[in-house]
C-alpha cells in the first residue's frame, strides 16, 4: 500500500506502484521506500515520465517461450492478455504476454491484480515486472483518455473502475 501521504487518486496509485516496481528494482532499491517516494514525486511532477510500451514488448520478444507470469518455459505458450478485453482496451501488441497453458487457462479474461491476488493468492509485491508494467501502463492512458486521473482510488485493484463508465 502506498505511504500514507500518497492522494488516493487513480494518478497517483499508478506513479506509485510503477515508482516501486520498475524504477526502484531496476536500481537495486526494491526497499528503499525513500528512493521509491522520491521516483514518485518526480513522475507526479513531470520532471520524468513512464517508460513506453517498447521495454515490455522487447522482452516478450526475447522469451517467446517463457510463461510471462510464472516463468516457466514451455513448447505451448500462447498469448494473453493482460488487461481484460472486456475493458475495451484497444488491441495491440501493448496488451500481451506470453503465457503457459496453465496460467493462460487460469487467468482467462480476468483482471491481472485480481488474478493474481485474490485468485492465485499471492502478494501484490510479486506481480511479475513486464505484466505489471504493461498493466500501469495501460491504466494511466485508459484513465487519462477518460479523464478520470484525479478520480478517487483505494488501490491498485481499482485504476479501471473508472473506464467505460
């Protein structure tokens, strides 16, 4: 959950969970809650922006045969989603992964934060790196389209409550 002081706005949850999981990690930093905050503070300013789409894309591209969510390497993968298509997100190559059969049978058409929080269990902190980005990204653009960035949020689990409604 974000620091206290962090508005519980769709723009901010966004900065922040992509501050911790793609600027901070990548520096070495993951519990560094000073540095992390700080990334934040600079997204929100505009002072840095999210990456694009290109790093994601790139590392499908390198593993087309490794599962994007539990990383294991399999002859059938196919492609997911990692946004739900009932969200009206537009189609492209922004919105896959690569996936086993067992995690795309799984995750189907579901909300990734769902999916994997609620259903698989496990901790909002290990969502893996290139669906998670994907997933913000997509979240802050689908908001900003619909012009609910400053909407209230509580969560990461709510960044598409405002789309298509």
């Amino acid at each position: 959950m974000p620091a206290p002081f962090v508005p519980k706005k769709v723009e901010d949850i966004i900065y922040y969970y992509y501050a911790k999981l793609v600027i901070a990690p990548s520096a070495g930093l993951q519990r560094n809650y000073g540095f992390i905050i700080d990334t934040y503070k600079r997204l929100k300013s505009g002072d840095i922006e999210m990456s694009h789409y290109d790093r994601e894309i790139q590392r499908v591209a390198e593993t087309p045969n490794e599962c994007a969510f539990c990383g294991s390497r399999a002859r059938k993968c196919q492609p997911v989603h990692v946004v739900p298509k009932s969200l009206g997100i537009p189609p492209g190559m922004h919105n896959l992964v690569i996936a086993c059969e067992d995690c795309a049978k799984s995750k189907q058409d579901k909300d990734l934060i769902y999916w994997w929080c609620e259903e698989l269990g496990k901790p909002r902190d290990e969502v893996p790196r290139v669906p998670l980005g994907l997933y913000l990204k997509i979240a802050y653009e689908m908001n900003k389209v619909n012009f609910s960035l400053k909407k209230k949020c509580n969560g990461l689990a709510e960044v598409f409550r405002h789309i298509n409604g």
